[in-house]
C-alpha cells in the first residue's frame, strides 16, 4: 500500500529502482502511456521538450489498484476526509544509535557528512558529469542535453533507470554500477562553480515539473501546483508510482550536499498539504514522515516541519480547511555544511535562476 515495503526491502539500503520490471505490467503502462491523458500534455514548455511524450495514466502502477489510485479526484471538495491518525512526533530524533534501524544509520551518517568516508582524489566523474564533460551511463546523455530535451518527456523520466545517480550524486553508492558515489573534492569543486551549481538546481526544476510542481522563489525554495493542469496527472503518477519516493530521498539528500539545503523545507511543506488537506498525495506520506524530513539536517527545522504537519492532520480531523496564511513556521536555516578538513577558502555561490522503504537509490 502506497508507501510500504516488505522485509527484505527494509534491510536494504539501495533499492532505489524496480529495475526488473514484470514485462506484462511494463507493457501494459506503455499502453496507458499511447492512449490516455492526451489532454495532460503540457503546452506551456515546447521549447524543453517534445510534446508527444507528455502524457500519464492513471493506471501507472496496477499494484493495489483500489488502493492507490485517486480515481481522477485531485481536490478534496468532492467529498469529507477520513481521520488521520499518523503520528508525526520527535523521538526519533534522539534514539540511542545502539539500537537504530539500518535507515536511522544510514541518515545519521548523511546528516553528519558521512564521517568515515573518505575522498578518492581519483574518482572524478560526478564533477566532469556537471561541468558538461562526459555524459551519463547507461543509455544517457551530458547533462546540459538532459536539461534540453528531458525536460517535460515524462515517459522518459518515469522508465529510465540510469539517470537519478548521476542528476543527484550521494557519497553512497546506488545500484546503477556505472554512478560513482559522490566524492568530497567533488562537492567542493561543484560548489565552487557557478554553472555546475547551477546545473544541479536546474535537474531539481526539472523533477518538480515531472512530478507537478514549480519553483517560485530561488531564494525561499517556495514551490507550488504546476500552473497548468499537467500536476494532475503527474500528481497521480507520483501517488501510485512508488519508486519515485526513492527518488525524492536520494534528491534531498543531494540538494544538502550543494548548498541548497534551504530548498527542503518548502518542499516537505508544499507535500504535507497536499497529502493532509488536499489529498492529491495521500501515499507520500508515510514516505515524507519516515524518510524526506529525516533527510533535514537541522533538528530545528525537522521539529517545525512535524509540528505543521500535526496542525494539519488536526484541521483534517476536525474538517477544517486551514487559513491561506497558514504556513510552517521555519526557523533560521543552518549556514552551508563544510565537507572537507582543509583551510582552503570556497566560494559562496548559490544560483539565482533505501531500502526501508525509501533509502537512497
């Protein structure tokens, strides 16, 4: 259901990609692909991308078909929510590490810039990858042709299992074999320049379109519903297309590493809303709670996060709907994380332009 794994995939971190899918059941999606949603098709981006591949199918994954899907209702005027009895509490924050979950590890080791990894000088492709200098494998492309023409071809973004590894780079290997696991030169290098960072925030963009959503402010990472109505059906892949959820781990995770940690709160937020009130999302939401706010670094910052999401289910629960002026209240962002012992000075340059169930890919 929605966000859940079975035992086996909660031991093991790298996960990411149902790589071998059934062939019936791709051949089916590939059939929802040709012939549904035709009027999803996204007009307003014709100079990124083609849009012959801009459709989605309700029937994106038949797994639990009743359960997950949301029967073309992407607002909740139709009809009264259920009660919500999640809980989104703090402590978790505090586990003693004796006895934590693999995942608990795993994010504690991110949370703390993977202290015990250390930097192969040698290992250089994620920084020739987003300076334009070799293209990703397997079957993929340089980066600034992915933004090109990848941006808006939903089919391809859905079924390409190859290219969520090298768009967003972790100092933890993935299981595509052909990503080498982000090194801490690299980061500092990436940092340090201006269109490589700004490449990074432009893959972002590019997933937040694929999964309905638009960046509206650089500076805050306040994004918002795609302003056309494509956020519907990608609004229904992303709640019926599960492996998506470790995609959107495994891209937190990255934005922390380049300076764009302030970029997932709004992120966190914009997807309890939608998964509480709305309802558009409502399968995200174990994902978002075990697994997106854990990925915040700040305490401060993952305390106000689940304490809006308790206000929200309490609105739900109450059959309120929360004040348009009812936001999150973020506490001050953390200043840039430092991942190397040297002295060498780095720049400041910012663009204005699992598995339990979602470990990193």
């Amino acid at each position: 259901m929605g966000c859940t794994t079975s035992k086996v995939e909660h031991e093991r971190m790298d996960t990411d990609e149902n790589i071998s899918t059934d062939n019936m059941k791709q051949t089916k999606i590939d059939e929802h692909f040709s012939v549904e949603n035709k009027a999803d098709t996204k007009q307003s981006k014709t100079k990124q991308s083609s849009s012959k591949n801009k459709k989605y199918s309700d029937g994106d994954d038949n797994e639990n078909d009743h359960k997950n899907r949301t029967s073309n209702r992407v607002t909740r005027s139709s009809t009264s929510l259920s009660p919500l009895r999640m809980k989104f509490d703090d402590s978790d924050d505090e586990d003693d590490p004796r006895y934590a979950s693999y995942s608990q590890r795993d994010i504690s080791e991110y949370r703390n810039n993977y202290p015990n990894t250390r930097s192969n000088s040698k290992i250089t492709d994620n920084l020739k990858f987003y300076t334009n200098k070799i293209p990703s494998h397997p079957d993929g492309d340089y980066i600034d042709n992915i933004h090109k023409n990848w941006y808006g071809d939903y089919r391809k973004l859905e079924f390409h299992h190859g290219y969520i590894q090298w768009l967003f780079p972790l100092q933890e290997r993935g299981l595509n074999w052909s990503a080498e696991p982000l090194q801490k030169h690299e980061i500092e290098s990436i940092k340090q320049d201006s269109k490589a960072l700004k490449r990074i925030l432009k893959s972002y963009k590019m997933m937040l379109d694929f999964y309905g959503f638009e960046l509206v402010d650089e500076k805050t990472g306040e994004i918002r519903r795609s302003s056309d109505d494509s956020y519907r059906s990608c609004f229904r892949n992303l709640n019926t297309s599960s492996h998506n959820y470790l995609r959107i781990t495994r891209i937190l995770k990255c934005l922390g590493e380049f300076d764009y940690e302030h970029l997932k709160f709004p992120f966190l937020e914009r997807i309890l809303y939608e998964s509480i009130i709305e309802d558009t999302l409502s399968n995200c939401l174990r994902s978002c709670k075990d697994y997106w706010i854990e990925t915040l670094r700040s305490q401060d910052e993952r305390r106000a996060i689940r304490r809006y999401a308790r206000e929200l289910i309490d609105y739900r629960n109450k059959q309120i709907t929360p004040p348009s002026s009812h936001h999150a209240e973020r506490p001050e962002p953390l200043p840039p994380t430092t991942t190397t012992t040297t002295t060498r000075p780095t720049k400041s340059s910012k663009s204005n332009d699992s598995n339990d169930d979602n470990m990193t890919n």
